[in-house]
C-alpha cells in the first residue's frame, strides 16, 4: 500500500505542477525573457497610455460661463499696484505687506486671523514610518528669534454648512516681494473678491498667503500642522515659556480700523476638500501662455487624477493656455530613444494596413516626449521629495497640486497684464466652481498613475505589469536553486529499499530541512546590518556641532565596524575552506534565499512607491541573478567564467555607486538641516535606497567570501 | 568520554538559557518605546476581546459602579478585569503608561515558554522510547534527535509576532498561558491542572473548548506515539519469529508492556470530568459575584460569547469575517454565522479518528484551526501555533514547503502593515488592499496545517515501512 501511495504522484502530477516543474526546470531561459519582457514593457509605457477623462460625473467642469470679469482685474491691479508701492519704502516691509493683504481680505468681509509659526529643522527619525505625522514631539527644536507669520482668510459660504473647505495657497516673500509673487497675490485676491459675492458657494473658501522667508513648504506644513492638531492650552502655556509672547498681533492691530475682524484665535472651516497653490512666473515662455502643474507629494503620492484632469480641460478647452507637466529634458535629444519611436511609429503603421482597427501607433515626437515625461515622473516619484508645497496637503490625504502660470512676454504692457489676469482668474473660479460640486472627497479616479504628458496616464493596473515581469524571475529562480541544492544533496537519491537505507536517510533529512535556515540567518544578519547601518544617521545627527564631512566619516566607520560586532553577537560563523560541494551546496541555498528576501522587498517596495521599486528592481533584478562566488569562478580558468566575473563586477559596481551617492547626498542635507523635503520622504527613499544597498552588499560579501 | 558530553549538555543548557534571557532583555527594552512603535493601535495586535486599552475603559466604568460592557467597549472576562484592572491605573512616575502590565505579559510569556518546554521534554522521552519499543534503537540513539522543547519554547520566545503580542499590550500572553497550562497538564496526566487551564482558557476565548477532545486523548492514551497498530505488528513479527523457548515470555512480557499506553484508562479521564466541572462551577460563581449588580450571567454571556459569536465588531484585523460580515446581506447573516463556526465543528471529528494516537499534535492543529477561523484573530493565536509546531520539530523534519511558509509570513507580516498604512493613513487604498493580505494570511495558515498534517502522516508511515518489510521478508 505504501509503494503504491508513493507512485501515484509519480504517475501525472496535475498540469499546474507540472506547469511550475517546467518553469524550474528552464528558470534560465525565463529568467532571461521576463526581464527582457520587463524592460520592453517599461519603454512602450508612453504607447500604451490612454486618454484622461474626468471620471466623477458630479464635477461637471465648465458647464458654467465665468463670472470672473474686468472689475475683478482691476480688483487685482490695485492689490498689485499697492504691493509694490509698499516694496518701494525701505522700512519694515515684513509687517506692512501682510497688514495690507489683511485689510483688503477684511474690507471684502472675510474672516481674517494670523497664523505664527517657527520653522523648525527636519529630523530624520527611524521609528516614525508607521505612525501618523505627530504634533508634539518634534516641537523642541523651535528658535525663538526667526518667525513667520501666514495671513489667512476665510469666506463662509452662503449655501454650506461650514464642514468642508477649498484652499487657495499664494505662497510669498514678506520681506521681498517679487512681481510674479505680487502678481499670484493678484490673481488670488481678484478670485477671492469674486468669490464674496457669488451665490453658488457650498464650501468655505480658505485663502493661505503663505509667508515663504523660510521655504514655502515649511509655511503650509506648519499651517496645516496646527489647523489639524488643534494645541490645547497647556501645550500652548508651555509653548509662551519656550517663546516670549511676542505683541505681533498687537502690532499688527494698531492703526487697523478692521480691528474687530482680525481674531486671534486660529479659524478653521472644516475638512479640504481641494487645494491649489497658486504661482505666476512671467517672460520666460516663448510661444504663448502656459501652465505648469506639479502634482508628486511626498512619497511618490500623487493626487486624485480627476483633479490634474480639471485643470487640464478648463485650462486648454476654456483658456487656451498650454498645459505642461515636467519633462526630463535630457532625453528629449536623446538619439537611441527616437530611434526607438520611430521604430515603433512604423510598426504601428504596419499594424494599422494590417488591420485599420488597431491604432496603437503613435507619432515618433509622441513618443519622446512622452518618454521624457514619463521618466521625470518616475524620477520624482521615486525621489520622494515633493515638487512644491502641495506636499504637505498629501500627508493630510488632501488632494493639491500647484499651478504655474507663465506668461509669454515680459508683462510690462498694461493690456497684456489684463488679458493675462483674466485668463489666470477665470481658470481658478472654473476650478474652484467645479471642485464646488464635488459632494464627497475625490474617490473616483486614479490616485496611483504615472503621467506622459497632461492628458495622457498609465494607470496602475498597466505599470505593474512591467514590474511584475521584471521581478517574476526572481521567485523562479530562487525555486530552481532551492530544488538544486537539495538534488545535489547525496543522500538524496539512494534507494530507501532496506531499513540501513532508511536510517540513514532519516539522518541525512534533519540537516537537510534546517539548512535553509543556516542561510536564511545569514542573509537575515546582513540585512540587519544594513537596517543598522540606515538608523545610524539619526544617532550621528544627534552628536552636536558636526560638520557634514566629519559625520559622514563617523558613519562610514560605525557601519563598517557594526558588522563584525553583529556577526558576534549572534554566534553566525564565517568560516572558510569548507569542502568544495558542500560549499556549492551553501551558495546555492544562500543566493535562494537572498533572492527571495529581495523578492519580497520589492513587491513591498512596488506597494509603497512604484518608481522607487522599478528602479530598484532594474538595478537589483540582474544583480540578484547574475551573482555567483567569485572564488569558484577564478579558480577555474575558463574565458566564459572570466566573462561572468568581469559581468558580476560591473554590475556591482553600476549597483553600488548610485546608491551610496544617494545616501550620502540625504545624509548631508539630512545633516547641514537644509532638508526642504519633509523627513518622512527623507527617511523613506534613504530607507528604500539602503534596503537596496543592503541587499547589494549582501550579494557583495556572500560573492566575495565564497 | 561522559564528562565531555556532560559539559556539552552543560554548554547546551547554558545557551538555552542564555537566549531566554536576551529575549526577556529585548522585551523590556522594547516595551520602553511604546509611544514610537505605535503597536497597542495596530489591528493586527489588538483586537476587540485582546485589547489592553479596552480592558482599562472597562475597570474605569467598573469604578464609577457602572456595567463594565456599557457601551460595547469591553468584551473579555470579568476575572481577567478585576486581576488585570487594578494594575492598568497604577502609574510610576517616570515610566511608561501600562508598565506593570506589560511586566505581566512578560512573565506570562517566560511562563508560557516554560511550559512549551517541559511538554517537549515529555514528548521527546515518549518519541525516544517508542522508537526502543519499535527496535528503531538506531534512530533513537542518534545525537541528531532535536531537544524539541528547547527549540520550541525558543522558537515560542523569539518569533516576532509573540514578541508583538507581549509588547503590543494584548491580552493573549495570558490565554495562550491557559491553553498551554491545559496542554501541559495533560501531558503529566495531572487532571486537575488540565481541568484548570481548559476551563480558564474557554472562559477566556471560548475556542479552546473544542481542545476537550486531545485533552480526553491525551489523558486516556498519553502523549503522542506512533499509531498502535505499529505495535500490534511488531508484536506480530516478534511472535513469529521467535522459536518457542524461555525468551519467549521474556518478549511477550516486553510487548504487554508496550501496549500498556494504547489502553484507553478512564481513570484520569472521569477525574478530568470532575475537576471540570468543579473548577467551572468555581468560574462561573465567581463570575456571578463580579457582575451581580450589572444584569448577572446571563448579560455576561451576551456581552462575551454572544459578542464573540455573532462577530458584532466588524473592524478590521487579520482573520477574514470582517469583510465578509460587512458584505453580506443581513438576512444571510445567521445562516453564515452559523456556517463558519460550523466549519471548525465539521473538521473536529475526522482529524480526531485520524490523529487520535498524537493528542498533542491534534491539539496544535485544533489551534491553528481555529485561530484561523475565529471571529478576532490576533498574532497572538499564530504566535502560539508557530510555539507548538517547534514540538514537533523530529517529526516534521522533511515538511515540504517550509521555505516557502517561511516567506509567506515574512512576506504578509510586513506587508499587512503597509496595507493598512495605505488604506487609513495615505488614502490611496482601500479595504481590498488590506483584506487581501488577509487573505493571503489565511491562505498561508491553510498550507501549513495541510503540509504539517501530510508530513505526520507520512512519517508514521516511514516507521512503518521496516516494520512491513521485516514482514514480507519473513514471509
């Protein structure tokens, strides 16, 4: 009964068995073609994106003429024109300008208070990943002397309830400002005028006039910090010890005949559902007036699509103006990649005589650009540091993005100034009127995408499938190695006819099953080691008065050292000269279960940030399959070894300078306090990019020792 | 000779107790940064009959002399409140909130480990003489038999999710304590520590009530040897074999005494029966006392078994009804109630009949079973379950697919996590994110309750094969 128990799977494993037997059994082949498969799938991206479209249907964008008129402009103009007559006078320019705003907010009839805050240095903490952005802890270090002070105003809206809100963001120079910043003011100022007198409002308009002395992203961060962790008031005594009470807000009452609206308290209306951050940049264009939208937050989060898609179609389809997204522009002249577009335009037309229902083609400059765009998204998204102060509304699952308004001439002429207000008014009241209808938050569309240009996405069940054939050889092959080394086992193919046999065999499986183990500890050593190595900066950071180089040097010596300390403390032994199959045998459990460490890492990675997992997977997959004992290598003496060494090498060697170069730039700005990014991405593209180095030196050290 | 391997066994005993420390030492260290690592609020640790923090809400009505279930906060047992609540409000200056508390759950856990490894230590001595019964004297002399209780009591302290459990202030240290307490009991065939720990434990949690069946196993039959009728043919073989002369008796005596343990003695069972229902007529008295004022047993079992059984509380964990109950229609709702509860019943009897000769490996499946099906599974309940698979570690040592469970819980430990992260916190998920590593969890446990299941089968099988061929060869 017992022979014929046995035989039965002999007879005809199921097909799905058999299908994965045979994937192991050729796991070099596959390996070969899924990545091929991945990488190709990664360059047709730009040619398979579709088409946006405004997926919510209780947005209606544009559905409403525009009541933004001429009066509204000059509105602005005489906002603008009082600004820079006030930049003019030399004296106590900082103060003034916020009144000034604050008496015209208040003259329209909104709710005006200040909002005081001290930038405060970016710390980089290890245990902060999981939990939610916190208000209390990180308040130590405030300097007293240096302030800012944000100017925000509130309109109620006549048919709302008070619980949800529509940011409008204009961040600004207090101490200097621009004509481009003046002009933002302008534009938001005229907006916001219009906005009082309208009936259709359901949501409480929020205009932020960011004070951007200490960086823009600081302004909003620390805004929406205390507009939703409210401070009580022992907090705030504690708070007026740490920093003398200054009388701003009495300085700023003095002389004003709005006295009674300005409140000291902090106002809030409720949950935002939109913010936009409103800039003017002016003369750099050549062709016409554009439109810039920055979207990527923290993280490589993106906001809602539908709200990209909003701006996108009242900006071209109601304003003209020319929508852009950031390109990379360093690929556009890029000859192998026109090449390829070209290649593929005709492929596309040759598809297209086959059959006239297939359209996949796109023109070769398409492509390009779209490629350029795609990789700036990538990149961005990847890095992890956000492209403006939309960033901050992210962490608060705010959908923002920031609207760059360029003009194409200089606006000297006064007509031309005109035209240019009302076209940038207009686009905001659409935006705002649209977003208005919203009933609930921005569900609807796509939050994780990848643009190729404005109106075109790759939606995240297309971009996946790119990384998932990259990384799909990597469980293969660590399957395939694992089968390996336990058929390289000896005692694994003797016949159990006779008991001796049997006992035997008993003997030989306890160490067979528990040798994975002896290789998982391993790679489980070297990955704390590289945790260790990625929490060490925080400790580094807290050493006072350290010069960037000093402490990266002290860095590079507690991470070499840790090492050898860790492999003590947990008794692994590094021993050598080990018989030469057995020692095979190791190799190949080991890179098994590197391999499937790094599997895992990457899918986690592909969940958190995309681009950051697709890059990784691009340097890390071939790394991770070409790796071999150079030992075994360079001791037989063949040309084709040779090769692979020469291979392993290089790739090592591509692997590991970018990361540590990455690491070593967030450490420095990590260290000199000059961090604009908020540290959370700080702390997740350092831990990222370590988790990839780690993983390198783990292939490293296991090739170099063996 | 001796004295080297005395020092060995020294050396061996030294390193045990030397990772035991570390482990303690971890604990506390961990346990100092509660407010960073945030893990008394994930889910995962956390659920609506484990959850410290609830248990502290409820001592508080307790002390306004109000129903500690007002307001469906509470939902554990009133003995656990009155041992545990006292200690939730007790603060030292200076040191974290709950300290004293997670202390409990520390010992709870060194207890629990403790136990693991006498149990282990029982089962060894049986698998080593049972292997001499059945004349696999090589086997059983090999220096390669694993100290199972050692492995497993360290397997037990060291798996990350217990460590989550103790520092994460859940309370399932102490169920796990009970239901180890009752294993153990039984193994040293003591009824009335048996009885205890059952009754504690299904006061507790109400599924380690099924545990009755390997607890009346392990009673009548003892702890886990391989099937009888492995005995009964090695009788056989023996029988014929030998010629009839004076040794014969000798061997007849040998095989008499070998089956001595595959008698089912009712003896400890009846005692098993009295105790129960003595140390339940103690609980339930007690149980009375404390919510006399507060609508007596009877609201007690709505607010506790009933809150566990109708799964009333669909926020989301790391089991599957959540979703599921969240889902169905209302109508339906009974039907699959009953359905899934049903399930654990349904696999109880035929793993029984088949697995009836390892009690103690039935018990382990039992729990994996239901912490897999149960209405608010926590880490803590693997964590237990990973604890008792160590057990059997000689047994299973050619268990197919353990790299692959390996990965599979490092894979979905982590990623549930993140899933979560992104569903609450980012925003940019959502419920089917985090359920479907639920999923993968559940599907994850599955394997390994099938792979361990076929691994022991198979192995009773390998003792079996030179028995069969002993006999053909005869033949």
């Amino acid at each position: 009964m017992a022979e014929s128990e046995a035989e039965v799977p002999k007879a005809k494993p199921r097909p799905i068995v058999r299908l994965g037997i045979f994937l192991i059994s050729h796991s070099c082949l596959f390996s070969v073609i899924c990545c091929t498969a991945g990488v190709l799938t990664l360059l047709l991206l730009p040619v398979l994106a579709k088409n946006t479209y405004i997926s919510e249907n209780a947005l209606m964008p544009g559905s409403a003429n525009p009541m933004f008129s001429s009066q509204e402009v000059s509105e602005a103009n005489r906002l603008v024109k009082s600004l820079t007559s006030l930049d003019s006078k030399p004296v106590g320019s900082g103060i003034e300008s916020q009144r000034l705003i604050a008496e015209y907010m208040s003259d329209l009839g909104a709710e005006i208070s200040y909002h005081k805050f001290y930038p405060r240095s970016n710390q980089f903490h290890p245990l902060h990943f999981f939990s939610y952005p916190d208000s209390g802890s990180t308040r130590e270090n405030v300097s007293c002397i240096s302030h800012g002070l944000n100017t925000v105003g509130i309109i109620r809206a006549p048919r709302g309830d008070g619980k949800e809100a529509i940011v409008l963001v204009t961040p600004y120079n207090s101490l200097k400002v621009g004509p481009g910043e003046a002009l933002s003011l302008g534009i938001a100022y005229s907006v916001f005028s219009l906005l009082t007198q309208v009936t259709w409002l359901a949501k409480d308009i929020i205009w932020l006039v960011a004070d951007s002395r200490y960086g823009e992203y600081a302004a909003v961060n620390a805004w929406l910090r205390d507009y939703h962790m409210p401070v009580f008031s022992g907090l705030s005594a504690l708070k007026a010890e740490i920093c003398p009470v200054s009388n701003v807000h009495n300085e700023l009452k003095e002389n004003s005949v709005t006295e009674r609206k300005i409140n000291d308290g902090f106002r809030r209306a409720g949950t935002m559902a939109t913010a936009l951050v409103i800039k003017v940049t002016d003369g750099s264009e050549h062709f016409e007036d554009s439109l810039s939208i920055y979207a990527e937050a923290s993280n490589g989060q993106m906001p809602n699509l539908d709200l990209i898609n909003i701006v996108n179609y009242l900006a071209v389809h109601r304003q003209g103006l020319r929508v852009k997204v950031e390109k990379m522009r360093s690929l556009i002249n890029c000859k192998w990649l026109k090449i390829l577009g070209e290649i593929l335009q005709s492929l596309g037309h040759v598809a297209k005589s086959l059959n006239p229902q297939w359209k996949f083609g796109i023109p070769a400059k398409d492509y390009v650009e779209g490629a350029a765009t795609l990789a700036s998204s990538l990149y961005y998204q990847a890095l992890g540091v956000p492209t403006g102060p939309h960033g901050a509304f992210r962490d608060y699952e705010i959908d923002a993005i920031t609207m760059e308004i360029s003009s194409r001439v200089a606006l000297n002429n006064k007509a031309r100034k005109n035209d240019f207000l009302l076209r940038g008014g207009r686009l905001i009241e659409g935006v705002i009127r649209t977003v208005n209808n919203l009933l609930e938050k921005f569900h609807q569309s796509f939050f994780l995408y990848l643009l190729t240009s404005p109106s075109k996405f790759v939606s995240v069940g297309v971009y996946m499938i790119a990384f998932a054939l990259l990384v799909a050889s990597l469980p293969v092959v660590a399957a395939s190695l694992y089968a390996d080394a336990h058929k390289v086992d000896p005692s694994f193919g003797i016949d159990k006819s006779t008991p001796q046999a049997s006992a035997t065999d008993e003997l030989s499986i306890t160490p067979r099953s528990c040798k994975w183990l002896n290789a998982a500890k391993k790679v489980f050593l070297v990955h704390l080691w590289g945790a260790v190595v990625s929490f060490l900066p925080y400790f580094i950071c807290q050493i006072p008065s350290c010069t960037p180089t000093t402490s990266f040097v002290v860095w590079v010596l507690l991470s070499s050292f840790s090492l050898p300390i860790l492999s003590l403390i947990l008794g692994s032994s590094f021993s050598y000269g080990r018989p030469s199959q057995p020692q095979k045998r190791d190799w190949t459990l080991l890179k098994s279960v590197t391999i499937s460490a790094a599997f895992i890492g990457l899918c986690l990675m592909s969940v958190i940030n995309f681009a950051t997992a697709e890059i990784g997977a691009l340097l890390m997959v071939p790394m991770c399959l070409m790796a071999q004992p150079l030992k075994l290598d360079i001791r037989s003496r063949k040309l084709r070894k040779f090769l692979r060494v020469a291979c392993n090498l290089a790739l090592g060697f591509l692997g590991f300078p970018p990361a540590g170069f990455f690491v070593l730039k967030g450490a420095f700005e990590g260290f000199g306090g000059i961090t604009v990014g908020d540290f959370w991405s700080w702390l997740e593209s350092i831990w990222s990019w370590s988790s990839a180095t780690y993983l390198y030196i783990a292939g490293w050290f296991e090739r170099t020792r063996s | 000779m001796e004295p080297k391997e005395q020092s060995k066994e020294k050396k061996e005993k030294l390193w045990f107790w030397n990772w035991v420390i570390a482990s303690v030492i971890f604990r506390l260290v961990l346990i100092y940064f509660p407010k960073n690592l945030n893990l008394a609020s994930r889910p995962e640790v956390s659920t609506p009959l484990t959850s410290l923090r609830r248990l502290a809400e409820g001592y508080w009505l307790k002390q306004l002399s109000m129903s500690p279930y007002a307001g469906s906060m509470y939902h554990g047992s009133p003995l656990l409140l009155s041992l545990l609540g006292p200690l939730t409000v007790k603060r030292i200056e200076g040191q974290p909130d709950h300290l004293l508390c997670s202390l409990v759950f520390v010992i709870a856990d060194i207890v629990n480990a403790m136990l693991i490894r006498a149990t282990g230590q029982n089962l060894q001595m049986e698998y080593t003489r049972s292997l001499k019964l059945l004349d696999h004297v090589k086997l059983s002399e090999k220096p390669e038999i694993i100290p199972s209780g050692d492995i497993a009591a360290l397997v037990y302290l060291w798996n990350p999710f217990t460590i989550v459990a103790c520092v994460g202030l859940s309370t399932s240290p102490i169920e796990n304590l009970a239901i180890i307490l009752s294993l153990y009991g039984a193994c040293k065939r003591q009824a009335p520590l048996a009885a205890f720990g059952w009754v504690i434990a299904t006061h507790l949690s109400l599924y380690p009530a099924i545990l009755i069946i390997p607890m009346i196993l392990l009673l009548g039959y003892g702890t886990d040897t391989p099937p009888r009728k492995l005995f009964l043919q090695r009788r056989n073989v023996e029988v014929g074999d030998n010629p009839p002369n004076d040794r014969c008796c000798e061997r007849e005596e040998v095989v008499h005494r070998s089956e001595v343990p595959h008698v089912f003695s009712w003896r400890p069972v009846i005692h098993f029966f009295c105790w129960t229902s003595l140390w339940s007529v103690y609980v339930l008295v007690l149980c009375g006392i404390s919510v006399k004022q507060y609508g007596g047993l009877w609201e007690l079992f709505k607010r506790t078994y009933g809150f566990m059984l109708t799964v009333q509380d669909l926020s989301p964990n790391i089991g599957v009804l959540w979703y599921f109950f969240a889902e169905v229609f209302d109508f339906f709702r009974n039907f699959f109630l009953i359905v899934f509860h049903g399930n654990i019943l349904f696999m109880m009897l035929p793993l029984a009949i088949r697995l009836k000769h390892r009690p103690c490996f039935l018990a382990f499946v039992y729990i994996a079973i239901s912490s897999m099906l149960k209405s608010y599974p926590s880490v803590g309940d693997s964590a237990l379950y990973l604890g008792l698979l160590g057990l059997f570690v000689n047994e299973l040592a050619d268990m197919q697919f353990s790299f692959f469970l390996f990965c599979g819980y490092v894979g979905v430990s982590l990623l549930s996590p993140v899933m979560h992260n992104l569903w609450i916190w980012r925003g940019t998920g959502n419920a089917n994110f985090y359920f479907a590593t639920a999923m993968a969890y559940a599907c994850l446990q599955i394997i390994l309750v099938v792979e361990s299941v076929s691994a022991m089968l198979n192995h009773d099988r390998k003792l079996r094969k030179p028995l069969t061929e002993l006999q053909d060869g005869k033949n």
